[in-house]
C-alpha cells in the first residue's frame, strides 16, 4: 500500500492537476483567517466545508489520471482492486492531512492565540470533512463513470446537497461551527458518518469496479 | 501440474452477449502458448482475464502464479519518466531489488534514456516500456497481447530472446497474435480463437480459396473448415485433400475463383 501510495502520489504531483483545487482552498483559507479579531469556530465550518470539495476533486482528479488500460497495467501489479482503491484513498487522505496541518497553523500565526480546544474541533472537522468527500467522489470517478461531464454533474449535485441540505452527514457540525452552536454531539455524528460513509463507498467501489472490469 | 488452468470459462460485459465463451486451456511450466485470431476474436478478453484484471462470468481458474502483462497497446501518457514509472510498478509488485531496470531499458534501446517522460514516448517506444514491466520481475507466467505490433524488427529480435530466456528459466509464456507465422514462429502450442471459442490446435496445413458470386451454403461443404463472406467476396479456409472438390463445386455453382494459396494455422 505504501508503494501504490508513492506512485499515485508522483502521479499527482506530475500531472498538476491538484493546482486548481488547492490554490481555491488556500485563497479562501487567506481571506477567511485575514482577521485577527474573528472567532476561530465559524472559520472552521467554512474552511471545513472547502476541504470536502478540495478531496472530493483530488480523488477524482487521481483516478482519472490512468487511462482504463494503463489502469489494468497497474492492477495487474498490485493484484487486487481494494488495493489499488485503497493507495488511492491514502493518497488523498494524506493531501488532506497536510492541508488539515496548513490550516489550522495558519489560523494559529494570524488569529495569534493558541486555543488547543478549538484546534482539536477543527482538526478533527477538517479530516472528517475530507473524508467525506473522498466518499463521494469514488462512485463519481473514472472507476466508474465513463465520462469527465457526468462525473462532475454527480460530484457537484452530491456535494451540493450533502454541505447544504440538512441531512444528518456533515451539514449539521458544519452549522454548529457557524452559529456557536453546541458542538459534543455533531462533532462524534460528522465524524462517525464521515467514516462509515467512507468505507461504504470503498467497499461498494472496490467491489463494482472488480465485478465489472 | 499446470501453471494456470481455466476450465468453462466466459465473459459477458453486463447483460450483453458472451464475448467469450466455454473456454479450457492449461498453460504448462515451460511452454510458449501462442493464440491465433482475427480482431474482435476474444483473445485480449481471454488474456485479461488469465492475468487476473478481469473476472470471468462463468467457470473457474485454477493457480496462481506470478504474473507479468502486457496489453495491446500501452497508452504511457504521463510526465513521469520511464525509469521511474518502472520503479514504481517494481515496488508495488514487491520487488525490493531494482537493479534490473536499467539494464533491461538498455537492452530494449529505449530512444530517449531511462529518464524520457512516457508521453513524449512513440508508440514504440512506450510498448517498451510496457514490455519491461511486465518481463522486470521475471514472473511465472508472462502474457503478452499482441506483443510484436509497433515494435520495430531490431526490438522483434530482443522479444524474441525474452520469450525464450522465460521457456528456458521454467517459466511459461502465453501470446495473441493475428499473424499465422508469427505464432508459429515463437509459440510451443498454437490455439485457435475464433468468435469467443478457443478451438483446438488444429497443424495440418489447409488452402486459403477466394471466391467472387453468390448463392451457395459453403459452411456446409466437406472439408471447409472457415467461411468469411463480405459481400459478394468469399473467403474458404478448406483442407488440403478437399480442395479440388471444393474449387471444382464452385466453378460449377457459376462462382470466379480470385486466389488459392497455402494457409498454416
């Protein structure tokens, strides 16, 4: 898993296809901690819902990188679909955790106090948030979806509906964050939801994709 | 005790028709297998699925060895360079020794050096690359789709000293090609891939007859073997001893014969 999480790494690094989506995240995380008087939470839930869009379009972006044959070429090193799913998933989750990492000390230098309480709840929201749209951006991928234009009608309507609509995923911690609501609770619902969505959709794609191939 | 064996197997993609279908084979330590076919015949499906990327939808596999792939083409469109996508393919394949790269990129004579991204690659060029991968980790069993095509002759040669360092090392080898010769030339056994089916080896030499009209059932007639009809233009694959029968039928059914000439499976 390490070795396939090096390769899809250097494939992502080469094919700069991470520069648009990073570069928006960043811009936004400037503009969002610019203000050392603002309270640090509401940020978060902003920042927080950046980082789904951010991974989901990683992901994405790494998987449509092989082409299906050169993709086959890959498996047939690797041997199983799961692992192949899996470095990729690593790989993002990593890109994820480095960006999680440049937030929040971001945040720290500009807002200039070190609250460890409030760095948790971003941290852990930042993750949760990237994990999610890991989740969401599998089934949308090239493993599954022919072409880039569905993929990116699936993604943006999936994003759209889960970061605004009030289902019980994401949206409620990103709203507690928002309006200083009490967090305990959709903290542990954000973050269990983001992970059981997350292995649900590894899962499901891993199994498909083998199905299919 | 056969390295690989299949036994029943298919494939369907969805609810489509069979692409391939009831298909047994044992691939034996030490063989060159060559499968013969026309395009679309089933054999990239066939390949695939023996080297563990796709699934087949009915019968089973049995073995497993260590595999190298090959496929027909090898779309190399990324910036990274050859040596390095290599080592990358090394690695997640287990290897810990990479010293065999470069040596190997050598031998192939890959125009532009380890370093030269795979996208500025010519077809060629990148079959080389998709050829040093799979042969790299001296696997079991290496299968080769198409291997010659794009290939210039100079890299023909080294393929071919590759496929028999791999006989001579206890490994076996499996390969499609739609050239007669070119199987015959490399392969231990020849098997017949003919819509979907795997056929049995078939040596005796046969006559390749074309014919120009209309209205009679070849299929039918002792001794031929294969009938491909485009338009008017028949093609009879016929065994030798039928020959006379069946030029001396078509001439009395009004047909033209266009061409007779030897044909080896």
């Amino acid at each position: 898993m390490v070795a396939l999480t090096r390769y899809y790494l250097a494939l992502l690094g080469h094919s700069q296809r991470y520069i648009p989506a990073v570069l928006a995240y960043l811009a936004l995380a400037s503009i969002l901690y610019s203000d050392p008087r603002s309270p640090v939470l509401p940020l978060y839930g902003v920042s927080g819902g950046g980082m789904i869009v951010v991974s989901c379009w990683l992901t994405i972006a790494l998987l449509d990188i092989e082409d299906p044959v050169q993709r086959l070429v890959t498996l047939s090193h690797a041997r199983q679909w799961r692992r192949m799913v899996g470095g990729a998933v690593i790989t993002v989750f990593c890109s994820v955790l480095a960006l999680t990492l440049v937030t929040e000390t971001w945040s720290m230098i500009r807002i200039l106090k070190f609250q460890p309480g409030a760095l948790g709840i971003g941290f852990v929201t930042h993750l949760a948030c990237g994990l999610l749209g890991i989740a969401i951006a599998l089934p949308c991928s090239r493993l599954l979806v022919n072409r880039i234009g569905w993929t990116v009608i699936a993604a943006t309507v999936t994003l759209v509906v889960v970061i605004l609509a009030k289902i019980p995923l994401i949206h409620p911690l990103l709203q507690a964050l928002t309006s200083s609501r009490p967090l305990t609770g959709v903290l542990i619902l954000g973050v269990t939801t983001s992970i059981a969505a997350l292995v649900a959709s590894f899962l499901a794609v891993s199994s498909v994709v083998r199905r299919r191939a | 005790m056969s390295l690989l064996r299949l036994a029943g197997v298919g494939k369907r993609y969805g609810k489509g028709e069979f692409v391939l279908e009831e298909v047994d084979l044992a691939v034996e330590p030490g063989r060159v297998l060559g499968i013969l076919g026309a395009n679309g015949s089933g054999k990239s499906t066939l390949l695939r699925i023996m080297a563990r990327v796709s699934t087949a939808s009915a019968g089973t596999l049995h073995g497993s060895p260590t595999i190298g792939y090959l496929p027909d083409r090898f779309p190399a469109g990324q910036r990274m360079g050859a040596r390095a996508y290599l080592k990358h393919m090394a690695r997640i394949g287990g290897l810990d020794d990479l010293s065999m790269i470069d040596p190997l990129l050598e031998r192939l004579a890959l125009v532009g050096g380890p370093t030269a991204p795979l996208r500025t690659l010519s077809k060629g060029n990148a079959q080389k690359v998709g050829l040093a991968q799979a042969v790299m980790a001296r696997p079991e069993l290496l299968i080769l789709d198409e291997p010659w095509s794009g290939l210039d002759v100079s890299t023909h040669a080294i393929l071919g000293e590759l496929v028999a360092e791999t006989r001579e090392r206890g490994a076996s080898v499996v390969f499609t090609d739609h050239r007669p010769q070119v199987v015959h030339d490399q392969a231990d056994d020849v098997h017949l891939m003919e819509n979907g089916r795997l056929t049995a080896e078939i040596t005796e030499p046969a006559t390749r007859i074309v014919l120009h009209g209309n209205g009679t059932d070849w299929s039918d007639e002792p001794g031929v073997r294969h009938v491909h009809a485009e338009g008017t233009r028949v093609v009879l694959t016929v065994d030798l001893s039928t020959v006379d029968a069946v030029l001396l039928r078509a001439l009395k059914d009004g047909w033209s014969v266009r061409e007779v000439a030897p044909w080896s499976p």
